[in-house]
C-alpha cells in the first residue's frame, strides 16, 4: 500500500496521519469509523510481508496479546490484512513515550520514576501470567498518558521476531542497549530477561543513561555478558539505596540471581521508598562469579581450510592404503608383473586427478577474509569507499528510510559490522531519506484547534502555526477560511509554517429598546442596525399602557443584547385600547386658594391604566379649567385626588356602568376659601402686558 495516509484500511479504519515506526513496522493515529473513536494501527513493512513465517508468528503473538486486559497494558482491537498489508489495531493512547520523557527531563525524581516502574512491572506481572513474554521492554515501548498512566505497548511483537528478521532489519540496534544476557546469547529468554530489561529501564530513567554503551551492538551485548555496570548511586548520589538494591537485583546477569516473578519486584518497588528503607544496606549476592554461566564461542572462520586440506590428505592416504591393499590380495593370482604395475598406474594416475581436483575446488572456495569496516554515520559515498577498499560490495538498492534527526545519505544501518566476512561478500545498507514529506490536506472549513492537534500528532508545534488574520464571516467562530501552504502540497515537518485565516463568526451589533416607540420610527432602527423585520414580525395587541402604533414588546432579544447581523426580529404593536374600553374625561374647574395668590395643584387618577398615576402639577393664581382623560375597562371604575397646596382637597369617582349610562365627560369646581373683608386688598389696575407671570410645572401624563 504505497499511500496510507487517507487510506481506509479494512473498510472501517481511517488512517490520519503517522506517529510513530520502528524496525518492522510503521504506526499511525486512525480513526475507526464504525465505533466512532480514535485507535493507533501498526502496519508491518513491507519487506517483511513475504516472509510467511514471521506473518505467522506475527499473526499468532498478535492474537496471543489480544487476550490481555490490563489498564497498564495497551489493548489490541484488532489483527487483519488487506492486500499485502499486515495490521493491528491498538489502543490510542494521547500522550508521550517514556523515551522522550527521559530525553526532555531524565533524571527523574526517585518517587516520579518508581511509580512509573511499577506499573510496568504490573504489566508483566499479568501478561507473564497468561503466559506471555515481551521480550522487547524499553522506553520506546511505554507510552505515558496525559492523565499518567502508563501503557506498556508491543506485547507479543518482540516475541514474534526470529532471529534472521532481528538480522534483516536491524532491530537489535534499537534493543540491544536493553538485552538480558541471555538475550543476547540466543538462547530462550524467559519471564526474568523482561526484569533485567525493567531494571536498566528504571537505571536509565534515574542517571539519565543506559549501563551499558558501544560502537556496535555486538560490542554493547558483550558487555552485557562480560562487564559489570557503573552502580546506579555512582552516576547520581540522589537515588535511594533501596530504590538502588532493586536495579542490582533486577540486572544480575545469572537469572536465578533476580527476582523469582514479577509481582515480587512489584513488591519490593512499592515498599522501596518507605522512610524506614531508603537508607538499608546494600544488597550482597553470594555469587562468587556471576559471569560464570556466560560463555562466548569464537565465530567459525575461514582458518578451518587448512584443516580441511589435513583431512584431504588423510582420506587420500586411506585410498592408496585400500588401492596397495588390493594389489597384495591380487598378487598371488597375477601371471606376471605387467598386470599389477598397470593396475597401480591408473589407479595413481586417477588419484592425482582427484588430488588435483580438490585443490583447485578448495581455492575456489577458500576465498580470504576481511574486516568489515564501520560506515554508519558516514555519507552513502564514502562509505561505498571504505567498502570497497576493502573488497567488499554494496548490496542494492541501497534501503532508504526516513529520518527526521539524520542528513540524506548518511548511513543509518548496516546488515554485517566489526566481523570477519569473505571477500566480495555483500553488505546492504540503510540511508537517510531525511525528514518524511507530508502532504498537506484540506483544512478549510476544519475547525482551527482540531487541526491544531492534527498537526501536533506529526510533530508541528504551535510556533510553526500562524493566524494571519481574523474575520467575519457565515462559518462559526475557529473555522478555518484560507490556509497556506495549500491543500494537495508536500512539506517538512521541522521546518514549514502553516498560516491561517480563520473567522470571527457572524458580526453583531447591539440590540436596540425599541419598546415605547412609534412603528415608523422602530422599523427604521431595525433597518439602521442591520437587522431584518420578520415578514409575520410585527404582532398587535390591544393595550391600555400604550397609544395606538406604540411598540409594546420585542423579540426574541432585549435591549443592550449582543445580535447577529441578518437577524430577524419581531415586535408586538398596540393597536389601542381594547373594543370594550370606555374614556371619560374629568373637567377639573379649581380656584387658587386666596384670590390673588399662587397656590400649587397636583392631580392624581387611577384608571385601568394603573393606580396612583401622577397626571401632573399645576401653578395657578386664577381660576383654571383641567381635562383629565381616564379609560376604564369593564366592571372597573376610575377616581380623581386633587390636592392644593399640599392639602387633600377632593376626590372624584366614576364606574364604568355609570359612562355607559351617562355622558362622556363630568365637571368638578373646586373653589377658593373665604377670605374677610379687611384682608380683601384694593383692587388696581395692571396695565396689558404686564400681568403677573404663572409658573407652571409640567410633567408628562403618563400613558
């Protein structure tokens, strides 16, 4: 399957984007669209998907793992294949490596890192109990949630590996740092090479490295059968000697030396950072040697030919023994001499032949040995040099794979190093493709901060993400409107900027009060705030609070309401009082109270409008007429207070039978008090003009 990316793989899983890979396999965030959730599917290489063996090995370790179920164990979903393409279907997990951790943080603090070695040795502890063995622990493999859960990942994977394929693909060079030493001699690895591989997991994960480092993986997995370690509390004096006594004891290279399961060093992980042990004595070990079951046999070389010409002497002496031996037996018969010399002569000449024979077919086959020099890290070019110095050839093609951290063409990995081999033997090598391209999809219309996400699962940062501008638009608020590079185009991670303009959503504008408005005068600012009347938006309603064409209510926002522009409003108009309402007006004749004088008239009604209502006050210094309109509705009735002066002069009432029955209006006179004849003033004339000024307050009739 050239193109994975978009790919949907068994009709049911949509592969998102890679996040992952190693030796044998690539892994990629998909989406399982049947049960509507995220998963991470590992699809095998496509080197391996001819080697039948491993495919079903692959296939049955897969299944074995399947039957996990642990909350520190990654579930597998699924196992399936689709053309050549081999899969499976894992748990998702959001978060990061260990092995990043320890690049970005190591060393960790003893607390932080026991945690975590705990619940990978309760992993094992389940999966050793269903009979499974990982085979392949290391910080690659343990995935840490973003809740901090650990996940342990790759069961049964490991497992499915033979020998040729570890050969073939180079894997060992990822691993071998975390090989038991029984590993890494070739024999079976049981239960207790995966707390060897644990305790160097927790030793690296507290000195921020590994035990054991060389040129090659060869030389690294000597060491692990032949050197001892720097002591964990050499390289950081902070680590706890109970926390140390663990990694000692999980990292003896004599197997019944470490802990007999996994739920003891669980154990003895929990109890290890109790104030009463951190400061215990140093584990001992009785062993006197603890390398004394570990044992390297030389390799087979090609110094055996002489040995073998040794043997091909031999067997020619044993002929020509046989041939004399046949020519005694002869003689008594023979007649004469001439037989028996004849006989011996072929049979000589027969045997040169032979002789002869071997010899040439011996230094065809004896072809001389060289080193095989170390090219990886070197250019492609030169390494085909150093190859061919030494009379070796470059297996092609030459592999390619991509790597984000290594330059194109330098070598990555070679199949043969520090070894022996016959001249003019093949070496195949694996280079730099540099960073993988990817192509950008469509984002446009995409929410920004899924695809914020989308990209950080590929390695962007959000440095390397730009919102070149923000506008209004129909979409929602975060959508993505124009995206740059464009859709379709290839890119490099570590080095492209996507820029985005994305929208504000749809613009607003304030809500208006229209209420108390005429009709006109709110149509006109509904339209001035780019709002849209509903064509069944405007609703009447009789009403006794609001002249006829008065806005009553409006809908579905109030005032100060942040609005849509577009949006359509309705709004509720008076259209009067209702059918059945009857006015009546109060004619209010009223004298100030001393002749000549200013006195101060307030009017109160109430009416089906509301009681106590404030028509207003009046300054007088004559006799005036007031008209006081009340409306009444049925079975209720109207009243009228008139105060003067401060002093409650009056009250006047009327029910709504009495205007059915009576007229329109009513007249109320209200006089003047009485004043004596000697406190009466001479009257004078006030020339046109020139009267005295009335004062008058007004105040609006409320509705």
């Amino acid at each position: 399957m050239t193109k994975v990316i978009g790919h949907d793989l068994g009709g049911r899983y949509e592969i998102l984007t890679r996040i992952g890979g190693g030796g044998m396999a690539l892994v990629y965030k998909a989406h399982d669209v049947l049960l509507n959730r995220n998963v991470a599917v590992k699809v095998l290489r496509q080197q391996f998907v001819h080697d039948e063996e491993f495919i079903r090995r692959f296939r049955r370790e897969a299944q074995s793992a399947a039957a996990l179920s642990h909350p520190n164990v990654v579930s597998i979903y699924d196992v399936g294949q689709e053309d050549d393409t081999h899969y499976i279907v894992m748990e998702y997990v959001e978060g990061h490596n260990l092995n990043e951790i320890i690049q970005e943080r190591a060393p960790l603090q003893a607390d932080e890192a026991v945690r975590i070695a705990m619940q990978i040795a309760d992993a094992l502890d389940h999966a050793h109990q269903n009979h499974i063995i990982h085979r392949d622990i290391k910080p690659h493999n343990i995935l840490i949630g973003k809740n901090g859960r650990v996940k342990v990942t790759d069961f049964g994977i490991a497992r499915a590996v033979t020998s040729s394929t570890i050969t073939q693909t180079g894997s060992v060079i990822g691993s071998v740092h975390y090989f038991s030493p029984e590993h890494a001699k070739g024999i079976n690895t049981g239960e207790k090479s995966d707390l060897y591989s644990l305790g160097i997991v927790l030793y690296q994960m507290l000195t921020a490295q590994l035990p054991f480092l060389g040129e090659s993986p060869i030389s690294v997995a000597l060491k692990h059968l032949q050197e001892t370690f720097e002591e964990p509390r050499k390289v950081n004096p902070h680590i706890p000697q109970s926390v140390e006594n663990v990694i000692l004891k999980a990292m003896r290279k004599n197997p019944i030396e470490r802990y007999a399961s996994a739920h003891e060093m669980l154990l003895d992980l929990e109890g290890s950072l109790r104030p009463e042990r951190l400061n215990e004595p140093k584990v001992t070990f009785t062993s006197v040697n603890d390398l004394e079951e570990t044992r390297v046999m030389p390799a087979i070389r090609g110094d055996m030919a002489p040995a073998l010409s040794k043997d091909t002497s031999t067997q020619a002496a044993i002929v020509s023994q046989e041939v004399t031996g046949s020519e005694t037996e002869l003689q008594p018969k023979a007649k004469g001499w001439k037989k028996p010399l004849t006989v011996v002569g072929v049979t000589l000449v027969i045997l040169a032949i032979i002789i002869m024979g071997f010899i040439w077919l011996l230094g065809k086959i004896d072809v001389a040995e060289v080193d095989v020099p170390y090219v990886v890290g070197k250019p492609l070019a030169e390494a085909r040099q150093m190859l061919e110095a030494e009379g070796l050839k470059v297996e092609e093609p030459v592999l390619r794979e991509h790597n984000k951290e290594i330059p194109i063409d330098q070598v990555l990995s070679q199949t043969k190093s520090n070894m022996r081999v016959k001249e003019g033997s093949f070496v195949q090598l694996t280079v730099s493709a540099g960073p993988e391209l990817q192509e950008v999809g469509n984002y446009v219309g995409k929410a920004l901060q899924s695809i914020i996400d989308e990209l950080g699962a590929v390695g962007i940062t959000e440095n390397q993400i730009v919102i070149d501008d923000e506008v209004f638009d129909e979409q929602a608020a975060g959508t993505i409107l124009q995206q740059s590079p464009k859709p379709g185009e290839q890119y490099n991670p570590e080095t492209v900027e996507f820029t985005f303009v994305i929208s504000k959503g749809r613009e607003t504008v304030e809500m208006p009060n229209l209420i108390g408005m005429k009709l006109d005068q709110a149509k006109s600012m509904i339209k001035a705030k780019d709002l849209v009347l509903a064509d069944d938006g405007i609703l009447y309603q009789p009403s006794f609070l609001h002249d006829k064409d008065e806005v009553i209510s409006q809908d579905p926002f109030t005032a100060n309401d942040r609005v849509v522009k577009g949006t359509k409003i309705t709004i509720t108009v008076s259209s009067g009082p209702p059918k059945d309402a009857r006015e009546h007006q109060f004619n209010i004749v009223i004298s100030p109270a001393v002749a000549g004088k200013t006195s101060e008239v307030r009017i109160v009604y109430s009416d089906a409008r509301g009681d106590d209502i404030e028509w207003g006050v009046r300054k007088i210094k004559d006799m005036r007429t007031f008209p006081v309109d009340v409306i009444l509705s049925p079975d209720t009735e109207a009243r009228l207070t008139i105060t003067r002066d401060g002093k409650f002069i009056d009250t006047i009432t009327i029910t709504y039978d009495e205007i059915i029955k009576g007229s329109e209006s009513s007249t109320l006179t209200i006089p003047g008090e009485e004043v004596p004849p000697s406190d009466v003033p001479a009257q004078t004339e006030v020339e046109p003009g020139h009267e005295e000024p009335i004062e008058e307050q007004q105040q609006e009739q409320q509705p």
